[in-house]
C-alpha cells in the first residue's frame, strides 16, 4: 500500500492511499494516460558520460494538472516512485509518429531546485512512449493549458525566464501571483450560427469612385456620392433645346418652295 506522503529522496509526489497521487491546492487533472505509458529522462547526448543522469519506467500513468506533468509507475521501484514537472518548466515538446511502435512525446525540461535531480542538470530529455494511445490527445491539451498559463503569469506581472518555475515545484514559483481558479481550462465552444442575424453577402458589389479618388482609393465623401461615374468617352448629356436654332424658318420656307416648283414642272400625267 502506498503512503500518503512518500519520502522525498525517492518521491516527489505525494502518493494517495487509494492510488494515483495527492493534489495540491487548486490543482485539478485534466488528463490521464491509460497504465502502459514509459518514461525515459536523460541529459543530452551533448554530455559527457561522466555527467549523464537517466531514469527509465517502461509501464506508467501519465497525469497532467493545471499546474505540472504527474508521472506514477505502475509497480514503483526504490529508484524512482514518481515523477512531476511543472508545466511552465517544459519546452520544445513534439509528438513523434514513428513508422513502427508507439506514438512519442518528447520535450526538454528544466528540473525544479530540491526536485531529487542533481543541480548541475540545467536541462533534461524527457521522451513517453503512449503504448496504447493517447499522444496526441495529451499533447493538444498540454499546449492549450501551457498558453493560458503563461497569458496568467504575463497579466499577474510576474518575472522569470517564461515564467519557469523556479521554487520547489509545489507552490509559489511563476504561479505565485496567478489565481488558477480564473484561468479557463476548458476548450472554447466552437461557432455556432444562431440564425438571429442576416449574414453578409461575401460579394458584394464595389462602391463607385469619385472624381477625386488617387490610385483607385476613394474618399468617404466621394463613396456617399450617388452620382455615376461616367466614361472618359462618353459626351455630356445635353438637354433639348426649347427654341429652334437661327436660320430655321427661312430654310423651311426655302423648302416648302422649292417642293412647290417642282410640282408645277410636272405634267398632268407625272403628278
């Protein structure tokens, strides 16, 4: 049977009798991986083997809170009983696909002061095997909780190398100032048309442009203008004359004359 408080040389998470681990205030589990979950933390390759570190589990439950990443292996060793990192002390996370085996998610973290790591460890590769799935679901909800997290800690003012904890990972830290109970968690709701409102036509027909308008852009005043542009080669409209031009009844006279002569030259038979 598990104790409720684990010593801390060998756990870093404080174990519940009835299983899984004891939250901290405020804390609440979003995630939780099915039991055949591995864990593998190691310092990068760019180490000397004299200064490497690495733990390995190869079956485990992976939880992830509002505030850190819980890793509990299934049957604990007096190696390693437990695992947490918080979650603003993790970045360059990736999920890896390969072509055979499991789905991977990999990331590099940063170990807390007092965390049961050795300090001269300022990073570490961290790689879990999702054996029976799980990667990707876990990996979308780290990166929305990591996001909101940090938008918390920029409006409470607080200061620190993106916000990376730097206390003992159980409280205080980044998350010192932040109240987790107002930071939404959930996913937002996805758009619904509610039918209340008449939607835009996306095409909808350009304004006309006025004559004052520079390289095609046209002023407000001159689009509330509902006077029509006209085209470069279009004459303007004049409207009808309301007197005869000059000249105009003598040369109906001239006409009405000449069509009388004409007739009288005729014969009887031609007319």
């Amino acid at each position: 049977m598990r104790k409720n408080k684990s010593n801390r040389k060998n756990s870093w998470v404080m174990l519940a009798e009835s299983g899984g681990y004891t939250p901290l205030p405020g804390e609440q589990t979003l995630y939780q991986s099915p039991p055949r979950t591995t864990l593998s933390i190691q310092t990068p390759n760019r180490q000397p083997p004299s200064e490497a570190y690495s733990k390995q589990c190869k079956s485990g439950v992976v939880y992830l809170t509002n505030r850190r990443v819980i890793y509990l292996p299934v049957s604990p060793t007096a190696d390693l009983q437990s695992f947490a990192v918080p979650i603003l002390n993790v970045t360059d996370t990736r999920v890896t696909a390969p072509w055979f085996g499991a789905n991977k998610w990999e990331a590099v973290i940063q170990p807390v002061y007092g965390g049961g790591i050795p300090a001269q460890h300022a990073e570490l590769e961290l790689v879990m095997e999702f054996k029976e799935g799980g990667a990707f679901d876990f990996a979308s909800t780290f990166e929305r909780l990591k996001e909101r997290l940090k938008q918390a800690v920029d409006v409470a003012g607080m200061s620190g190398s993106e916000g990376a904890e730097t206390g003992d990972g159980r409280g205080g830290g980044a998350l010192a100032g932040v109240n987790l109970a107002s930071v939404h968690l959930d996913e937002l709701p996805a758009y619904e048309d509610s039918g209340r409102y008449t939607r835009v036509p996306e095409n909808l027909p350009s304004p006309p442009l006025g004559r004052g308008s520079v390289g095609g852009e046209s002023t407000a005043s001159t689009a509330n203008r509902s006077t029509p542009l006209s085209s470069p080669h279009q004459e303007t409209f004049q409207p009808p004359p309301t007197e005869p031009p000059p000249g105009y009844e003598e040369v109906q006279q001239s006409s009405v004359a000449d069509e009388l002569e004409r007739r009288l030259r005729l014969s009887p038979s031609e007319q």
